[in-house]
C-alpha cells in the first residue's frame, strides 16, 4: 500500500501535462476531534492518491487544513471521500479564484501537533466557540460601521500585495504572533467594538475569534469562508469589492487577483509590483517581489551576493549551504539588505498602479 510521493515534481508536472485535462485549486478545513491522526492520515492519502489528488494537507487530533488540486472530473469522487466522516459532511470547498493545474505537484499529509499553530496552551479555550460568520454583502456593510476594527490575520507577505480598506495589518511573520499583539492593542475595545476579522481562507480566523471571545470581547465577527469566498461572491452577486489588491496564496501560484489594482512595490527598484518569487539561490530562497525587469537584470535573485552564488559550480553551492537551517526564514522581512522597497505594518489603502493581465508569476 503506497503511502507517499514516489515521483518528484518533475515527473508530476510531465504527466498532468501529458493527460491534458482540467485541474481545480481547492481548500478546506475542518475543527473536529480525531483520535488517530496517523490512521486519518493514511486513509486520506489511499483514498486522495487514486483519485490524482495532489496537495499540501496537515491533520492533528484537532481537524484538518488542506490546499488541494484536484482533476475536475474526479471531484465528485473526492467529495465522497471527505463526507465518509461525519465531521465533513457538506463541508464549503473553497474553489481558487485562478486556476493552475500545476498549483500543487505532491501529494503531501502530514501530522502536525495543530492544524493552525496559536502557540496557545490554555486548556479553558474553546476553538468551537467562535465569532459570527459574515458572507460577503453582510462583510461590507459592517465595514462601514464607525464601530467596526477590521483586523487582518495573515502574515506581513500576505498583507503587503493585498487587503481590506483601513484593516489593521500587523507586521507579523507568523499567526501566533499576532494573536498577543492585537489582544494588546484593542485592550480597551472590548465592549464598545465591533472586532471584525479575515484571512485567506477562513480557519486562523475560526481560531481567532474564539480567542477573541475566550478574552472577553463581545462583538467577534469573522468573514465566512475568508477572502477566497469573498471574491467568488462579490462576483456572483456583483457587489464592490473592499479589497484591494491581490490575495496570497501558498501554492506555486503564489496569488491570485481579486482587483486590478497594484498596492505593493518591487522590493529591488520601487516599481508598481506585486509579483512573489523565492531567490533563486536554494541557500536562501528568500520569498520577495520582483519586477520582470529586476528578475531579468538579477536572474531572480534577491541580490547580487546570492547571484554570485548561482554562477558557482553546484559543488561549490552545496559546501556553502552546508549546516544553515533555511526552513521558514524564506519569510524574514529584511533578510536581504539588498531590498529597499519592503513594507509591512501599517499600509497605504492607494493603488500604486493597475494591472494590466491577470497573469500570475510561478515560483
């Protein structure tokens, strides 16, 4: 019984070529009690890998998180294979805005200690006891009340290319840092507030809001199915979009586009730009935005010392990559001092530029 990736991207990507059929980019995620994560773990990968599944897929003793890629025509089979647990039954799948049929290329599952790593430990939190759903049209109205603090609860990378108007974007690296920071920050808005909040897909803001209530805040609203839903219903019930820019997504897409407009620079030379690419150099890999010109002039490199490096012998790169632990630094914000335009925190609201396609750069 195979139960794990025999073939490498490579290959992957080779095949999904040769069978030349549609593909759909896809995410889930569900809060339920698993005693065995390890069996849950197998049976998903069985019943996923016959159906040409590919993915990047956590499950712990608290419930599942998935980005998935999926060929079309077995989505129904996939579907079965969720709603065989009474914990997914009807489950949202939420489908990409653009689709890429090389979006995943593994089928990866892996167990994790948490599906969202909180770095909380307080036995007295209930993660089912979360804040009120709010789906796209119920989203903008509150917006627009003076009551209202939207908070946004992705990482400075995810915020930078894209976000709600006037969100409170904080310059985080990771989820659990940012759930003390805002905690602190609206101290005094507990009663008298509207906490709003959103991410990418919906489950850090399932996490979130019940924190947000475990902490005595009374007003706790989240948005349903997170921006990948808002922008499908914005669309479908033609409502104006409040958010701008591009949404962030950890696939080899990168991003998908939600509005024409550009909010973020290139980090090399300060163009209108909002393109994520990793270093070229696989002992950085550093993720940053790159204009076509600066990733011609600099072969996508993030600068001229890992640009030096990719001109050495591959031996040679190996014995400097030797003992460094790259790991999650790829998303360290001013890593390399070579990028001049990053900005995290605190936003503008204004488009730098308009989009001219909907084209979406690879890794």
């Amino acid at each position: 019984m195979q139960l794990y990736n025999t073939l490498s991207a490579e290959e992957r990507a080779e095949l999904i070529d040769q069978a030349g059929k549609q593909r759909l980019t896809l995410s889930f995620y569900a809060y339920a009690k698993i005693e065995d994560p390890k069996k849950f773990r197998d049976d998903l990968f069985v019943a996923w890998n016959a159906l040409d599944a590919l993915g990047r897929i956590y499950v712990a003793h608290e419930g599942i998180n998935a980005q998935m890629n999926v060929p079309a025509e077995n989505i129904e089979a996939f579907r079965e294979t969720l709603e065989v647990y009474d914990f997914m039954k009807g489950i949202r799948l939420n489908v990409a805005v653009e689709q890429d049929d090389h979006a995943f290329l593994k089928l990866t599952i892996k167990v994790r200690h948490k599906i969202v790593a909180d770095g909380l430990n307080d036995d007295t939190f209930d993660v089912t006891n979360k804040g009120v759903h709010l789906k796209a049209k119920e989203f903008n109205e509150i917006l627009e009340d003076p009551n209202t603090i939207v908070v946004d609860f992705r990482n400075h990378y995810e915020s930078e290319v894209g976000h709600f108007k006037g969100a409170i974007t904080p310059d985080v690296e990771t989820f659990r840092e940012s759930l003390p920071i805002i905690n602190e920050q609206l101290q005094d808005h507990k009663d008298d507030k509207n906490l709003v909040m959103y991410c990418t897909g919906g489950i850090r803001c399932e996490k979130a809001s019940a924190y947000f209530k475990h902490q005595g805040f009374k007003n706790v609203f989240q948005l349903e199915g997170g921006i990948i839903n808002y922008a499908k219903q914005i669309e479908e019930e033609g409502l104006e979009s409040k958010f701008i820019g591009k949404n962030f997504v950890f696939d080899n897409r990168l991003g998908e586009r939600i509005t024409d407009d550009i909010v973020s620079q290139c980090h090399q030379c300060g163009k209108p730009c909002d393109n994520h690419t990793n270093c070229a150099n696989d002992g950085c890999h550093l993720l940053f935005i790159q204009c076509d010109d600066c990733k011609a002039a600099m072969e996508n490199c993030c600068s001229s010392e890992c640009q030096e490096i990719t001109h050495l012998p591959w031996d040679e790169q190996l014995k400097l990559r030797k003992g460094k632990q790259v790991g999650n630094k790829v998303f360290r914000k001013g890593k390399s001092e070579s990028l001049k335009f990053k900005h995290s925190g605190e936003l503008s609201d204004t488009a730098l530029a308009t989009a001219k396609t909907n084209d979406i750069r690879q890794k």
